[in-house]
C-alpha cells in the first residue's frame, strides 16, 4: 500500500517535518492562492488516487484558513484519495459552546459540522471544551483530543529552577495540578474575574512561602494575554522572580507577546502547535500518537 500524503497548509515547517517522520507519510505538493477578487484556487500536484491523505491545519485566526482548508479536502477526495483526515494541532471555534443570550449563534456546533461533513478523522490539541465532556458531543466522525500537559511539565522540570506552577483560574486548577505532578514542582491557582475582552481582575494567594521559587504561569492557550500580563505585574509588585510563562497554544492577539514580554516575564515558551518565535516544545510525537490511535487498521 502506497504511503499516506501529508499536506501542509498552513506554513508548519518543524512541526510538518516531525510529523512526516514520526508516520512515514510523504509530503505532499499543494498550491494554494487567492483570484484577484479574493477567491480561492487550489492545486493538489501530488498523487492521491486510493492513498490515505492527511491535510495539517493550524486554525488559529480561522476564517482565512477554514475555506481553503474545505476545497483541499474536498479536491482530494475529487482525485480519488481514500480518505481525508484533519491534525488541526490548534483547533479554532470552541469558546462558544453555548448561546448565553436567546439570539446568539453557537459556532462551536456549525464549525464542527463543516469540519466532520469535510473529513474522515480529526486530531488536535488540547482544544478549549470548557462546558464539552469530549469532541464527540460535536463532531460525528472520529476525532481524538491529545494533552500536552506532560510535555509542559518535561519542559519546565528540565528548564526552570525551583518552579512554581501558577494557574490562571479555577478552571485550569486541575490541569496545573497534574503538569505540576509531572515537573514536582508545587502549584497555585489564581482568582480572575474578567471585564471584558481586554479586562481582567486578578487575586493572587499569599505566596510568601514561596518566595524563593521561580513563578511559571501556565495555561493552554494566550490570545489577548490580559491574564498573564496582570499576573506578571503582580508579582514583579509583590517582589518575586521574574516569572516564566508557559502555554500550549500561543495565539497571541494584537501586541500581546510583546506586551507580555514588557510586563516582565522572564521568557515565553509555547509549544509548536501555532508557528511562533516562543516555540520550544514539540508536539509532533504527540500528534503521531494521536493519527496512528484513529487510523490503526483503517
């Protein structure tokens, strides 16, 4: 059986490279470009007929990345591919999980509809369920959720001197807790109460005790940053180390790196889910294990 195609659409680089290593895929040759109007146009110069292809899509910042991403499964399947699947390593529309007013749309189910009328399989990671027990309860074709939680905590066990894991919320109390497991490190977790999009409150717990640790702010994902930021200044009032933030997916809105940077913080990891400068943990293993779990013995 000829090997699986692996496209990259999205400009992954290191992370396509890993990936393509880690399953034996060869990697596939695309174009895709936009019409003068803004249309798109897409070219699969690469054999598909009866072979498994595998379409790899960042889908942070989505709504440029969702059509192009549709016509390339839907091309493939044109050519004859046997079947299509998804690693979305950051997988866009799930925050609105739920209609909070009587008007509101719930993106979350139509995206996953899209996705699972496009698609055989989806892999990703840690995507924000908050209210889902599982991608299950949205997208009808086999869809796997990797955690990276135990790569963080290698990170940071192997990185930072006498950590201290923070947690931004109440929500993330558990996940904290077990990357700090993992490191041996203790943990703590913070009071927000958001304002806004951009505003957020936070009550941070007598940390006294931990005066001669180094403070690591952990999360899954940073979009505006708003959380960390106050966190970090904070802490630089209370007199603590310059703190280490550590995320899974670093969307980074606007200016919120460098903005997080100015705050204060020491450094600024992410893992390679989302292409950025800050990467420094790799998820490809992760997201192998994830692919070969759903096709084994398809």
């Amino acid at each position: 059986m000829s090997k699986p195609v692996l496209f990259d659409l999205a400009g992954h680089g290191a992370l396509a490279h890993g990936l393509a290593t880690a399953l034996g895929t060869e990697p596939g040759r695309i174009e895709q470009r936009r019409f003068p109007d803004g249309e798109s146009y897409v070219r699969i110069d690469s054999p598909v007929a009866g072979r498994a292809v595998m379409l790899l899509a960042g889908l942070d910042r989505p709504d440029d990345k969702v059509l192009p991403l549709l016509f390339a499964a839907a091309t493939a399947r044109d050519l004859g591919a046997r079947e299509v699947g998804l690693i979305a390593p950051y997988l866009a529309y799930m925050r609105q999980d739920a209609r909070f007013r009587a008007v509101e749309g719930i993106t979350s189910i139509y995206f996953a509809r899209a996705l699972s009328s496009a698609v055989d399989w989806l892999v990703t990671v840690d995507p924000h369920l908050h209210r889902r027990k599982s991608l299950a309860e949205i997208y009808s074709v086999p869809a796997v959720a990797m955690h990276a939680a135990p790569l963080l905590a290698e990170w940071i066990g192997g990185a930072v001197e006498r950590p201290l894991l923070i947690g931004p919320d109440a929500e993330s109390s558990q996940w904290v807790e077990a990357v700090a497991r993992g490191a041996g490190a203790p943990s703590i977790v913070l009071e927000k109460q958001r304002r806004g999009d951009r505003a957020v409150d936070i009550a941070v717990p007598d940390i006294e005790r931990w005066r001669d640790h180094t403070p690591v702010l952990v999360d899954d994902i940073v979009s505006t940053g708003r959380t960390m930021i106050e966190t970090v200044r904070h802490l630089k009032r209370a007199g603590l180390r310059p703190p280490v933030c550590v995320a899974v997916h670093g969307v980074f809105a606007g200016d919120a790196y460098e903005a997080l940077r100015a705050a204060g913080a020491a450094r600024v990891i992410t893992a390679n889910t989302i292409h950025h400068d800050s990467n420094a943990i790799d998820v490809a293993p992760l997201i192998a294990e994830g692919v070969r779990t759903l096709t084994a013995g398809r």
